[in-house]
C-alpha cells in the first residue's frame, strides 16, 4: 500500500500539467477565435461602407460623363462608361480574392503552441 500514495503525487502532478497545458491552449484559440471574428466584421463593415460610397460615387461620374457627349457621342459615352465600369468591377473583384486567399488562417497561435507542446511532451518521454 505504500506505493501507491509515491504513485499519486508524481501522477497527479502531470495530470495537472497537461489540464494547465489545455486551459491555456483552449484561451488562446478562444482569443484567436475572437480576433479573427472582430477583424473580420470589421473588414465586411468597412467593404460595405466603401462599396456604398463608391457606387454613389461612380452613378455621378458616370452620368457626367454621358452628359458632357449627350449632344455628340451619347451612345459610345454610354458604352464607354459601361464598360470602364465592368473592367474596374473585375479589378476590385480579382483583389479582393486576393486578398481574401492570403488571409492569415484562423487558430494560426493556437496550433502553433500545440505543435511546440507536442514537441515538448516527445522530448519527456
């Protein structure tokens, strides 16, 4: 019998380890995972704003430009800003994409910490 409480303390030790080891890991993905959400939100809020005041913007250079040539050239006036309008479209669309791809990936802090631990807890063995 008095093996067993030598057993406990040492056993109970790492337990409490690998559940301090845990916690910390599951608080910094939770922080990760707030982080990620509130740049993200603020990223959509800030697109929606841009896109909105861009649209207004562009309805009046576009109406300018098609009044300027009303008397000569409306129809290639009309065409021309049209299709400025589709090419600027697919910029702002292949950018965004861009963007979006090299975004960094969510839990980035977390997993790395959990490949430092996984590393550490193969040198104890």
């Amino acid at each position: 019998m008095s093996a067993t409480p030598d057993l406990m303390p040492e056993g109970r030790g790492s337990f409490d380890l690998l559940t301090s080891m845990a916690r910390t890991r599951f608080e910094l993905a939770a922080l990760d995972l707030e982080a990620h959400v509130a740049a993200t939100l603020g990223a959509i809020a800030s697109g929606i704003v841009a896109l909105v005041l861009a649209l207004v913007a562009f309805g009046f250079v576009g109406i300018a430009v098609v009044a300027l040539f009303w008397d000569t050239h409306r129809v290639v006036a009309t065409i021309s800003t049209t299709l400025a309008y589709v090419v600027l479209a697919i910029g702002v669309a292949a950018y965004a994409r861009a963007r979006w791809r090299s975004r960094p990936p969510a839990f980035e802090g977390a997993l790395r910490e959990l490949a430092l631990d996984r590393e550490a807890m193969r040198g104890l063995s």
